[in-house]
C-alpha cells in the first residue's frame, strides 16, 4: 500500500476519487477521520495513564497539558512534525528498551506464560487491524515523503521500500504485544511504562521519555484526520488559511474530550469497527489500483470537479460502493453468529479479500471500460 504514495503522492481519501467517486471519498474521509480520532484519543488516555502515576497534579490539569502539546504540535504542520519524529522515534525505542531491560531483570518471568485457550481467528483479526491503521493514518501521509519511484531504480531498492513500512509496523506490533502480555501476566499492567513509575530513577524518566514520544506521534497520527476533513472541507467551500488550524483545534479538542471518557476501556470494539471499515476499503482499492492501472495516471487525472450529482458517483464508484458494503456487511456476521469456523479463522480480513475478489470478477465481466472514468 505504501508504494502508492511513492507513485502518486496523495493522501489515500484523494487518490481513491477514481474508484469510490468523489462522493464515495468525501464519505471515507468522514469514516477514517472518526476512526483516526478515536485512535488519536486512545493513544493520548494511554499517555494520561502514565501521566497521573508520575505527577501528583488534578487529572484535568494532565489533559490541557496533552491537548494543548497536541494542538501546538499539528498546528506547525507536517514538515516540523516530520523531524521531530526522526528524533522521537528514537528516542521512544531507547527508552522502551530500557523499561523492556528493566521489567525482565525485576521480574523475571518464564515461558510458556499459561494455558489459556486464545480465539485465535478474533486476535490475528486485532493484530492485522492494528497493522492497517499504521497505514491508513501514518504512510498515507509518510510516504508522500519518501523518495518518488524513478522508472530505473534496482529491483532490490524498490523491494526494500515496499517491505520496510510493513516490516516495521508488523515487528513492532508483535514486539509491543509480547512485552506487554508478559507484563501483564507477571505485573498486572500491559503498559512497561506503568510499572516504571515507582521504581527506580531511571525508569521515572523512562516512563517519561515515553509520554513525550507519544505526544509527538500522536500529533502524527492525528494529522492525516486533519488533511481529510480539511479535504472534504475545501470539497464544499473555497480554500481559507483559517479552515486547517480550525480543524486542527476541534479535532484536537474532540480527541481529548474522548481521552477524558476513557476510550481506552472499548479498545478492542474500536479496533472490530476499524477493521469492519478499513478492510473493504483497501482490498477494493487496490485491486482497482492494479487493475485500472492507476499509477499510470498523472496527478491532475485525480483532480474531479463534478459538475452534476450523477458526476459525484462516477463509474466504477457504484459497484466499488457495493462491494465494500458487501464486505462491511459479511464482518458484521462475525459480531452475530458463534460458528466455530470464526474461533480460528480471521474472519474480518478474508471477508474483505473476498469483497475485493468479487470487485475484480465484477470488472472483467463488466468490461474493463466500466473501471475507467467515463
């Protein structure tokens, strides 16, 4: 996915205008822009859980402290963003390493952790739609930055830029996820950074390394909702410099006003309702992509101004919406029925490979005139 943005440098809501219409878009920039929220609002509870253990302030002094760093952060754009991320990501995986050093050598634990009988077709659903989110609100936006493709680069090279984004949000999903079950088997506390409040010095600054490293990549992840409301925005009215730090306030504000009702505690419900969306969305998008042969486009094939409300839903928008309701549809059967084939099968991402498969059978036998914009 992330090769897209190297070939057309768009945010993904932009550069699917030619498969789900610019009317099927402006919808997907609703949809993600509320998922991407409520992430923001998860990542920023998970800050304040660390906060209220290190500072003996009123809680709702912790949340202005967060949502105004936030603001400031997004406010100053992604170009500033995109340094101190450099230094922040580093940062974070020092201090991370360190709580990680300090929880073993503490602790101590032993493997295998227990018996427990895993419904494993529900948790690799949750680890793959933890994936995805990486995409759909970090290299949507990243990867406009990265270095464009050029027609004579190595094969080596260009493997080496699709596979590290995946590589690196995959290994550190499954890296996260270990430590923090071995904390919460051995500690009853999933965040390290907890249990590094009240131990020793150096895992006090620890745990605050990690807040400061969370504020700065929260603000990342808060800005692809940001360019996608700001989109849809400047879709409806003329373009206005007060419309993105506009935007930038209330989105913020609505983040830490669900921080604040602690979203946290339906973590897994928001990743269900994520995966139930995103799913569809890029299985359907990228057989279009490859299909249709989008990357051989120009930019401005992806600038539509529709001039009737037939224009808003151009072809293949129609069918692509259909598919992807489809595949919401058959991830909602997941939520209602306890047959046993679920226990061990990801159930929201085949049902979206499946949509994805119907989509391309609809296209050849359609013709493939029907995928192209008429």
């Amino acid at each position: 996915m992330t090769e897209m943005g190297r070939t057309i440098p768009l945010i993904s809501v932009v550069a699917s205008r030619l498969t789900f219409g610019t009317g099927g878009s402006i919808l997907f920039s609703v949809v993600f822009s509320i998922l991407s929220l409520s992430w923001f609002a998860v990542s920023f509870d998970v800050g304040i859980d660390i906060l209220r253990r290190l500072l003996d302030f009123r809680e709702m002094y912790l949340f202005i402290f967060m949502g105004i760093s936030e603001f400031i952060l997004v406010l100053f754009g992604v170009r500033l963003m995109e340094k101190l991320y450099y230094f922040s990501a580093s940062f974070f995986i020092i201090m991370y390493g360190y709580l990680t050093y300090h929880l073993i050598t503490r602790f101590g634990f032993s493997l295998p952790l227990g018996g427990k009988s895993f419904n494993w077709g529900n948790d690799i659903d949750l680890l793959l739609t933890a994936g995805i989110l990486g995409w759909a609100f970090e290299f949507s936006t990243i990867s406009r930055f990265c270095k464009r493709l050029q027609s004579n680069e190595g094969s080596i090279r260009k493997i080496l830029y699709m596979l590290a984004p995946s590589v690196g949000v995959m290994t550190a999903i499954f890296f996260f996820g270990t430590v923090g079950m071995i904390s919460y088997h051995i500690t009853g506390h999933w965040n390290i950074a907890i249990i590094g409040t009240s131990h020793s010095l150096f895992s006090t600054i620890a745990a605050f390394g990690v807040v400061l490293s969370i504020i700065s990549h929260n603000a990342m992840n808060l800005y692809p909702s940001i360019t996608k409301v700001v989109y849809m925005v400047n879709e409806i009215i003329a373009p206005h410099p007060l419309i993105q730090p506009s935007v930038a306030l209330a989105l913020t504000g609505l983040g830490t006003v669900l921080a604040m009702n602690n979203i946290l505690s339906h973590y897994e419900t928001y990743l269900q309702v994520a995966g139930a969306m995103l799913f569809p969305f890029t299985f359907i998008f990228i057989v279009d992509w490859y299909t249709n042969e989008r990357y051989k486009m120009a930019l401005s094939d992806f600038s539509i101004t529709p001039g009737t409300c037939r224009d808003i839903f151009l072809r293949p928008a129609p069918l692509a919406l259909l598919c992807f309701l489809f595949g919401v549809v058959l991830s909602y059967y997941k939520l209602t029925t306890s047959y046993w084939m679920l226990r061990y099968v990801p159930w929201e991402y085949c049902s979206s490979v499946l949509s994805g498969v119907i989509y391309y059978i609809a296209l050849k036998l359609l013709g493939h005139r029907y995928g192209m914009r008429s």
